[in-house]
C-alpha cells in the first residue's frame, strides 16, 4: 500500500510544508518526509497525527492508498493518436507522480530534428532508454551515441551534460526508464 504518495498529495493539495505538517503532528520533517517517500512507515497512531495535522482523515487515506492504479498498460494502437505540441517531443507516463516511488518510466516520441531535456534535480540516477522506433541521439557528458531501433543504453544521470535528440527523418519512439 503507497500510503506515503497520498499523504504528499495531500498536503502539497493544501499547500502545507513538510515542516508544518510535522510540528503539528508531532514527528521530525526527516520522518515525514521518509513517511511521504515510503521509505518508512508509520504506526497506526502516528498516522492519525499526521492526517489529523493536514485535516484528512486515515481511513480515507488508506481507502485512497488502496485504489492506486498498481499497473497501467498501454497498447500500441493508442500511439497512433499522440498529437505532438509546439515542442515537437510528448511524453507519456505510466504512472501519476503520486504513484511512483522508485523508479519513473515513459514513452518519448520525438519529431525528427527534436531534443527533450534531462530531468531535472536529480543526482545518482540511473536511467534506461531503448529504441523502439527510428533513431536518436544521446549526448552524454562529452560523447554522442547514436542508437538504432532496438538498441539499448543504461547510463548514470548526469542531468547538466545530457540531451536526447531525433536526428533521423521520422518519428522516433523511445522507451526510457529512470530511479527516483
């Protein structure tokens, strides 16, 4: 049960601060942050504390937590229908932002001459591509790699020194995956 992602929509929802929730309740920020994050999890009491401290109740965080979608598929008739905007790159998640806890994953499709950024503030990743369509190009520190459909690349992040970029004529697809 992913109780931690709830309680964090939660209070961002109510635009209340690791810092306040914890007071009120009654715990350290480290500790509600490790609760939010589900590296940790509270006893039943301290859970009270906390919903109480945010103005929720635990049962319905708890019947919340229990609907959380745990697997979303996505087939390949719907890629037919991505309308790429002004930027020229869509990406489309798996999993709400809520959902996920320790590692992101997407579909990148990509118009030919297109880059899309590296995530950013986040240190000691690691992140996963393969093609699944056309080409791209993988700036990485000071190396470019050019992978094909069905190529592959794990690599650690290094958000200030890389790009993704569709050099090739058409669309390119590509499935990525990366640590929280």
């Amino acid at each position: 049960m992913n109780i931690g992602s709830v309680l964090r929509q939660k209070r961002k929802d109510l635009r209340l601060t690791l810092k306040s929730v914890a007071e009120k309740a009654g715990i350290s920020e480290g500790f509600l942050s490790q609760v939010e994050n589900d590296v940790n999890s509270p006893s039943v009491y301290t859970l009270v504390k906390i919903c109480n401290a945010i103005g929720i109740e635990a049962g319905d965080v708890l019947n919340e937590a229990k609907q959380l979608e745990r697997i979303i598929v996505i087939r390949k008739s719907e890629w037919k229908d991505v309308e790429l905007p002004n930027t020229g790159f869509v990406t489309r998640r798996f999993f709400p932002p809520e959902n996920r806890s320790v590692i992101d994953s997407a579909v990148l499709v990509l118009e030919p001459g297109k880059s899309i950024p590296a995530r950013k503030n986040f240190k000691n990743g690691q992140e996963v591509l393969c093609i699944l369509k056309g080409s791209i190009e993988l700036a990485y520190n000071d190396d470019v790699y050019i992978l094909q459909e069905c190529d592959s690349v794990h690599y650690h992040s290094s958000p200030e020194r890389q790009m993704i970029t569709n050099k090739g004529k058409g669309l390119a697809i590509v499935l990525w995956i990366g640590t929280i």
